[in-house]
C-alpha cells in the first residue's frame, strides 16, 4: 500500500483535533474562557514539524504496509506519539519560563493574558496561568494513553516504558541544572532519556510493530542512540538561534545556566564553533545510525525516505 506522507500527517493531526475536542467545553467552570483542551489546540493549530509521526510511517514503510486497517493503526499511534509530545512541549515551557513556542505566546503567557482580562488578581498569577497550562499538558498524556489504549503486547509495554523514561529524563534534566552537573555521560544519558528516545526510537519502534507485532527492535533501538542524538544535539544549537527562525525563545538553554548536548564537544570528533562543524557533528551520528541498519537490518534503498526525515528534521 503506497501512502503520501502529507495526507498521513494530515490525518494524523486530525485524529489529534478529534481526540481533544470531547474536552472542549467545561462543564465543571462552563464561564472559564478557557480550558485545557483549547489550551492544546491552539498548539497543535499553530503547526510543527510532525517529525515523530513521520517516523511512525517511516517504521511502516520499512516493514510494508498492507491494507488500511495497518494505516489507520499507523495514523492513531502516530497521533499519540505527537500528543506525547505536546504534553512534553507545554510542560518544558513552564519548567523554562518560555514566552514563545511555534510563534505564539505559550499556554502560560496565553492563559495570563486572559486571567488578566477576566480581572483575575495579580496575586500569585503566573502561579496559577504555569499551574493551568501544566493541567493541558496532563490532558495531552491522558488523552494519548486512550489513543495507545486498545493496543497490546510489545507495542503496550514500549509505550509504558517510553512515557516513564520521558519523565524521568526531565526530571534529570531539571536537577542537573539546579545542581550544575557537569559530568558528560550523565548529561548525555538524560538528553537521550528527555528528548532522544521518545523522538526517533519510539515512534519508528511503534511504526515497525504496527505491521510486525514480532519485530526485532534492538538494532532500530541501537541506531536510534545516534539519531536521538543528533537531534537533539540539533535542537540544542536551534536554541541558540533567533525567535523569528525557530518560533520559539532563543537562548534559553543559556539563561537558565542549561548544559545541553551542544555542550558536550569533547563526545564528537569535531568543535561546534562554526556551522559547517556544526553540521559535520550532527552528519556524522546520523551516519552512525544508518551504518548501524545497512549493515544489520535493511538495504540501502529502503531507509532512503528515512533518511531525507532525519536530515530535514536535523538541518540548522
């Protein structure tokens, strides 16, 4: 089954839309101007790349997709992934007191704008706008578990099992930075639990086992060290860049005193003091990770579609 990667992501954030709405309206504070679920809407709206659901389709097209029950599957998963993700995004903007994601206000300055404009007291009111878009960011977790919710076996345990290293490698994250460790293998093994994992070994794990529930994951879950890598190492230094490039605060990572993969130059065989090094360093794991499947798993042609995602979602 041949299937066009824009109409998939298309249904993807659809499927996302549908599965949000049933909250839209609070029956509990029906006078609210806002609720959760229109907190996350209005990211979802706003754009994004959709890399991870592109990798759950990259992960089906390595195995072969059969007939429209796997797409729809594919399609679902998809959604939960990107989900997964908002609840990351939403909950990352608090944690770094961000004002811009996607090129519009965060869910944060969002709600205090309108707490604001409701003639809410200035009392403690970032507490409360940070609490309110921590509560979107639950909905978007709960929301994609009942996407993943009929799903059994490996797919329902690597769900399990991607969620919790998720939080467990924020959590890492914030406590080695109120703490200031510097260690490099304990910054990398938390990027890689952060960020790495949940945005190339889960969805294009997810991808494989939508066709083969029996698939063998521990190369893709080898190669994946070196793609998590490079992306994050690549939104790490887009940190660094101007808001009107990425839609979101730059310098962040900076502000907060943040050590992030860019920091970690000794682990690379080159410096990140120009962009062509840059770009040489992000090249040179995304090779790692596909030396890693030619030799083990898959033929060159097949891992050319998944190589333009990964270079598109790695380019500086």
């Amino acid at each position: 089954m041949i299937v066009d990667t824009q109409s998939f992501l298309a249904k993807v954030e659809d499927s996302m839309c549908l599965a949000l709405s049933p909250e839209s309206k609070s029956s509990v504070y029906p006078q609210a101007t806002v609720d959760p679920s229109n907190l996350a809407l209005r990211l979802v709206r706003a754009g994004g790349k959709r890399f991870r659901a592109m990798l759950v389709l990259e992960g089906m097209r390595l195995t072969g997709i059969r007939d429209e029950w796997d797409y729809q599957r594919g399609v679902q998963l998809a959604a939960a992934v990107e989900l997964l993700h908002l609840f990351g995004l939403l909950q990352d903007d608090v944690m770094d007191d961000a004002d811009l994601r996607r090129g519009i206000s965060t869910a944060s300055r969002f709600v205090e704008a309108e707490l604001v404009a409701q003639g809410a007291s200035k009392v403690n009111l970032r507490r409360h706008s940070d609490a309110l878009a921590v509560l979107a960011g639950d909905l978007c977790l709960s929301t994609a578990d009942d996407l993943v919710r009929r799903e059994t076996g490996k797919i329902d345990q690597l769900w399990s099992r991607m969620r919790r290293e998720m939080i467990i490698g924020q959590f890492g994250d914030v406590y080695a930075t109120a703490t200031g460790e510097t260690d490099p293998a304990t910054l990398q093994s938390i990027a890689n639990l952060k960020s790495g994992r949940y945005s190339v070994f889960l969805p294009l794990a997810l991808g494989l086992l939508v066709i083969d529930r029996d698939a063998d994951l521990s190369k893709v879950e080898d190669a994946s060290e070196h793609f998590g890598l490079a992306f994050q190492l690549a939104d790490d230094l887009r940190d660094q860049q101007a808001s009107e490039v990425t839609g979101k605060d730059h310098g962040l990572d900076i502000a907060n005193n943040k050590r992030t993969t860019a920091g970690l130059s000794a682990e690379f065989s080159t410096s990140f003091e120009t962009p062509p090094a840059k770009n040489r360093a992000i090249k040179e794991l995304l090779n790692s990770g596909f030396e890693t499947l030619r030799i083990n798993l898959y033929p060159r042609e097949s891992l050319r579609d998944l190589e333009e995602a990964l270079q598109t979602a790695t380019r500086l």
